[in-house]
C-alpha cells in the first residue's frame, strides 16, 4: 500500500519544486496551448531512472471512467490565483488525485487531494480523501479527512479554505490549437531559448557520508593497532586505554547514523523495500525481532537500490555483527573468563557476577575474541557493511 516513487515523486516532490523556485514561469506554462506538452514532459522527466515509469493515464480506481495526467483549469479571484492538475490513477495511500497551484498576493504553496488508509482494514480507504498544503518554507498544512474522491469534492474542500468560488474551472481555459502550440513554439525560438527544460529536485547530499567515513575508520582503526601491537608493543600498551573507549564512541556513532541511513534510503524507495521507513527504524529496537529484523532491513535496501541480491553477504555481515558487539560488550564490562579444574569456563565481571560458558561456547569465544580471530570478525563486520552502504549510495 506504499505510495507508488514516479507518482509520488511527481506530485510531492517535483510539481512543489519548480512551482516554488519559479512559479511566474509554472503558472504561465500550465495555462498556456502548450500546457499538455508541458505537464507531459515534466512527468517523463520525473520517471527517468526509476524502476517503474508509469503511464500518464489509466482507469481510476472505481474502473468505471478514466484518471489522466491533465490541467483541469485556471481561476482568478482577487489576488488569488488557482491552477488545478488531475493525476493519472491513485491506486495507494499518500497518492494524490489531484494538485492546485495557488498564488494568494504573490506568495505560492501547493494543495494535494490524496488517497489515505483506511485504519479499519489496513488497505486503502475507498471513499475519503485527505487535503494538505505543502509552502516554500517547508511547512505543510493538513486539513484532515474528507469524503469523495472526485474533482467535486476536491473543489468544495478548496473553495472553503481558499474562500473563492471554483465555479466553471473545468470550461476556464481555451481548447488547445495546433495554430496556437505551433505559434508558442515559435515564440520560444525567437526568443533565444526554450522555457522548458528537464527539470531536476534540487541537489542535495547523499544520505550516509557521515557513516561511511565512520565505518571506514572502524575498520581502520583495528589494523593500525594490530600492527602497533606487533612491532611496538610498549606503544600499543600506552594508546590500549584511549582506544577501547574510542572504538565505543565509533560503534555508537554508527548505529546512530545506519538506522538513520537506512530510514532515508526506505523514504526514497517507497513501494520497492520489504518495509516501511518506521520498520527500517523500529525493526532494530523490537525484542526478540531485533535479531532477524536487522538483516532483511539491510538486504532490502540493497535490493531497492543496487538491484541484486546481496544474501549471503549480509548474512555473513550480520553473523560477524552480533559477534563483534558481544565482544563490545564483554570488554566494556572487562569480563574475565577462567576454568577450575577442567569444569566450565566461568565469566566474571569486574563489577561482581557472571554466568558458567560450556566448553564448546567458550571455545568459540575466545577464537573470536581475540588475537587474530578478533581482528578478522571486526574487519568483517565494519568492512562489509562498509561495502554495502558504499554500493546504496553510488547508486541512490
């Protein structure tokens, strides 16, 4: 039920930035006899690149008539300016079937009339709709839920907000000619240059540089020490009490930064990933689920972004994970493992306390926890997520 990325893209992200950054030339597009090529060429653009483009026409979700990409019509009240745009079929919650350009003295903002959930069935709900105000500065207005799915009722609900009549914005703009598209054309080309060109979001940074750099120096840090333990071990003994410390400052930056990451990588592939952005963040908090969740979040955003399954990686990865963060821990309590007459392994801790290991368990710890098993389980687990998170961003 996850809103679809080209529609959502278009009417959420691409219709609010250009109107914003140039809204003399939008409003003067969209009411123009080239405003059907306009619209047209602003959806294509906005569809590059994904993984699923979708048609600009299609049945609207009662299958009884059809929903098109479309300029409705233009209104003119006082010194406010309505401009209404009908969308192709909105099949899934936080789709919007229709937008309004508004300027009210001068100032622009966009209104989306979208579909929402339905919390009784947790589909879809089938008769009402939700009207939002999106503004230059970010701030965005609900004006809560209404019933109809119609450009009826998406008119009354505007009517009362704006408080200007809509009464005849369906007959409000002239049939498009092909006299007057070839006339706008050629008024263009003299003019020296095209009004219309590919319109891009604003460039903004990739999500995830802050823990790319952390992971990379997670994975460092180790393999520096290693080789300061082996060649000046009086060295290694001086820097031992900053860098335990230091490693846990890392290990906690980083699982800041991953849920963060990984929460924006699921907002901008919405419909593609297993879950939703709440689930890329909950999913490592939830006992028990906490376990498993992890991975399938990871190898769902791979999936999402790179386009191939990264399975055996991530697993590898997430074994190597869990492994690392025990060792984290049982250094961090300075757990102490001892044996009593070949009983047990018993793990004490500096504060008081601790639990019996079985032979094979304790065997297994302490191959992983230190020397070179130690080494090898943090180069894997920093190392490969390093190449995950590296492979997402090339690509996002």
């Amino acid at each position: 039920m996850s809103a679809r990325q080209h529609h959502f893209s278009f009417a959420k992200k691409v219709i609010p930035a250009e109107t914003f950054r140039a809204p003399d030339r939008m409003f003067a597009e969209l009411t123009g006899p080239q405003r059907e090529a306009f619209l047209f060429f602003l959806w294509t653009e906005s569809g590059k690149g994904l993984a699923e483009a979708l048609p600009h026409v299609g049945l609207a979700p009662g299958g009884l008539e059809m929903a098109k990409l479309d300029v409705v019509g233009h209104v003119t009240a006082g010194d406010t300016e309505v401009v209404v745009i009908s969308m192709p079929p909105a099949l899934n919650a936080n789709e919007a079937m229709f937008l309004a350009l508004v300027r009210r003295a001068g100032a622009p903002s966009v209104f989306f009339y979208e579909r929402c959930a339905d919390l009784s069935t947790g589909t879809v709900h089938p008769k009402e709709a939700v009207l939002a105000e999106t503004r230059p500065d970010g701030s965005r207005s609900n004006y809560g839920f209404h019933e109809g799915l119609d450009l009826q009722s998406f008119k009354a609900q505007l009517e009362k907000i704006l408080g200007v009549s809509l009464a005849g914005l369906e007959s409000s703009l002239e049939p498009v000619t092909a006299a007057a598209f070839v006339a706008a054309g050629a008024a263009r080309t003299s003019g020296g240059r095209s009004t219309i060109r590919r319109v891009a979001e604003p460039a903004r940074p990739k999500p995830g540089s802050v823990l790319e750099v952390l992971l990379l120096l997670r994975f460092s840090l180790p393999l520096v020490m290693y080789a300061v333990w082996k060649t000046v071990p009086s060295l290694g003994y001086q820097l031992a009490p900053a860098i335990g410390p230091l490693y846990t400052l890392l290990s906690i930056g980083i699982g800041i930064s991953l849920v963060v990451f990984l929460y924006k990588v699921y907002d901008a592939r919405r419909g593609q990933t297993p879950f939703g952005p709440g689930m890329a963040v909950a999913g490592w908090m939830i006992p028990v689920a906490q376990m498993v969740m992890p991975p399938l979040i990871v190898g769902g955003a791979y999936r999402a972004v790179v386009r191939s399954s990264a399975g055996l990686m991530v697993t590898v990865w997430w074994l190597a994970w869990l492994v690392q963060m025990v060792n984290e821990v049982m250094r961090g309590l300075r757990a102490q493992l001892s044996r009593v007459d070949g009983g047990d392994w018993y793990a004490a801790f500096e504060a008081g306390g601790g639990f019996h290991l079985p032979e094979p368990v304790a065997d297994l710890y302490i191959m992983m926890s230190s020397g070179i098993g130690s080494l090898l389980t943090t180069l894997a687990a920093y190392g490969i997520l390093w190449h995950i998170v590296r492979s997402i961003r090339a690509k996002l």
